[in-house]
C-alpha cells in the first residue's frame, strides 16, 4: 500500500469537483489498479 502524493489528491479531487460537484474524501478513497510491477 501506498498513499498518492498532494499534488495527485489535488489533481483527483480538483476534477471530480469541477465535473461533478462531488467532494472526494481521500481517507476512505481507495485506488485500484496496477503499479508499475504489475504492468511488465
Ligand atoms: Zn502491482
């Protein structure tokens, strides 16, 4: 596990805010996908 920089909140949020009006709480968020290891 690892936590998304500020700078990447700011990015996630910022949009969904924008778009949607919709105000992310980035302590219950979770992100899935694949990291870099994953991808190869
Ligand atoms: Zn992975």
């Amino acid at each position: 596990m690892w936590e998304i920089r500020d700078d990447e909140a700011a990015v996630i949020t910022g949009k969904f805010d924008t778009n949607r009006g919709f105000a992310i709480d980035l302590s219950h968020v979770t992100i899935s996908g694949c990291c870099v290891g994953c991808r190869r």
